[in-house]
C-alpha cells in the first residue's frame, strides 16, 4: 500500500519509491529511505500534506500526497 492510503496513528516500514529519482533521491536526503519505520501522525485539511514521524529519532517530516502516493509502504502489525 501507499503513504497516502495509511491511516492516523498506524505505523508502516518504508519499502520503496514509485517515482522520479529526484524525489526518491530528496527523501533519502531527508532521512526517509527504504526500511525506515515511520507513523502517521495527521493529515492536512481539504487534501493538503502529511505530517509523518522517524519512529528511530523522532523528526518530523511533511510530505506531499503526490509524493505520498509514491512510497510504498508495509503496516506494521501491533504486537
């Protein structure tokens, strides 16, 4: 499934980026690479961005839902 289709407060492991290389290149430079464990915190109202945590150091990040809508993620089941 995709970052965009994730729900508040789930967590999910990076798998991969279906997109550009710039932008998979950008998002490596910010942290967010394949294997990172992220959570949803919130989504922006009327469509707007997403607020997404690094579940390892605890940035914060916002992401576009069109690059949202190209990152693959698998949810992590809780335990």
């Amino acid at each position: 499934m995709t970052l965009l289709k994730m729900k508040i407060g789930n967590t999910a492991v990076v798998k991969k980026f279906n997109s550009a290389k710039h932008i998979a290149s950008r998002m490596s430079d910010l942290g967010f690479h394949a294997g990172k464990r992220i959570r949803l915190l919130r989504t922006g109202l009327f469509h707007g961005p997403l607020l997404v945590e690094d579940m390892e150091c605890g940035a914060k990040i916002i992401i576009s839902r069109e690059i949202a809508s190209c990152i693959e993620v698998e949810r992590e089941e809780i335990k």
